[in-house]
C-alpha cells in the first residue's frame, strides 16, 4: 500500500506541473509550494474541454477512427 500513497504524491505533483505550466499557478518543486493565482472557472472549463477534445480527436485521426 506504500506504493499508492507514492504514486499518489507523484500525480499530485505532476497536476501542480500542469497548473504551472498552464499559467494558473506558481509551483516550486524544491518545496513543494503551489500557489494558485485567481483565474475564471468558466474559462478554465471551457480551455480544458477544448484541450480535451482536441487530443481525442487526434487520437481518433491517428487510429483511423471513422473509417469504413
């Protein structure tokens, strides 16, 4: 059960990387630090369902989805 609670630590870290790495956050890595800056939950939505939809849709060209 170790292993969960590390994997865990290490997905939490990798989605304060993404926030950082977005612009809607500040994330020291060294501590641990994540402050979050204010932002627009309607436009954090609406950004995060395009990026989604945009990367199952090449997922889809890529294995020939949709073909007959």
């Amino acid at each position: 059960m170790i292993w969960l609670s590390r994997f865990g630590i290490y997905i939490a870290g990798l989605a304060a990387g993404a926030l950082a790495l977005a612009g809607y956050a500040d994330f020291d890595s060294q501590t641990w630090v994540l402050d979050i800056a204010p932002f627009n939950l309607r436009e954090f939505v609406l950004t995060a369902t395009a990026t989604v939809g945009n990367g199952l849709a090449a997922i889809a060209v890529a294995r020939g989805w949709g073909k007959k």
